[in-house]
C-alpha cells in the first residue's frame, strides 16, 4: 500500500465517524482499522526521513 492511499482511507473512515454514517457495530472495526493505518503512515513517514538524513549525510561527506 501507498501512503497516499492509506492517507485517503483514513480520511474516509475518520469522515464516516464524524457524519455518524457508521452504526455501533461497525465503529470497533475501523477504529482498529484506523489504527493500522496511522501506524502505516507514522512507519513510512519515519522510513522516508531516515533514508532522507542518510542521503544528505552521504552528500555532505562527498563535498
């Protein structure tokens, strides 16, 4: 999964919740699913700025 993709599924479930268009027994299911999601995201976020701070560490031993 793309985090792009993961972003727009959490909008959408957070949306539901906020219209209420979730009834009770759905609301466990994506708030667990939302979980996963935000962890998703933190994990690529921080994956990407690791990789990041290694390139411009590389660079800057280059110069």
């Amino acid at each position: 999964m793309k985090y792009e993709e993961a972003m727009k599924k959490l909008e959408t479930i957070v949306s539901d919740v906020e219209e209420g268009k979730l009834d009770i027994d759905v609301i466990s299911e994506k708030l667990k699913e939302a979980q996963e999601l935000i962890k998703f995201c933190k994990d690529k976020l921080y994956q990407t700025d690791r990789e990041i701070q290694e390139l411009l560490s590389d660079g800057s031993k280059e110069m």
